[in-house]
C-alpha cells in the first residue's frame, strides 16, 4: 500500500498495525511490526 500511495504523489506519514489475533501478546506486536498484522492502516498526506 505504502508503494501505491507513492507512486499517486501521496507522503507516507505512519503506518499503524492492527492486532496479529493473540490475545495480550497481538497488540504489542502490531504496534512493533504493523506491517504483519491482521490489517494495516496508513496515514498519508498528498504532497
């Protein structure tokens, strides 16, 4: 997503994971590694 954003002129802001589905544990890991949750949002702002 971030790449698409890119490539529309769009400026990757912070990206925020959703949980990874383990209970405690998914919320920390989400936070460290958005990337690999169960979703990813994306803040971005057009440039």
């Amino acid at each position: 997503m971030n790449d698409l954003l890119k490539i529309y002129g769009f400026k990757i802001i912070r990206n925020h994971g959703g949980t990874w589905g383990i209970p405690l544990i998914g919320q920390i890991l989400a936070k460290r590694f958005p990337y690999y949750g169960l979703f990813t949002i994306v803040l971005a702002q057009k440039k």
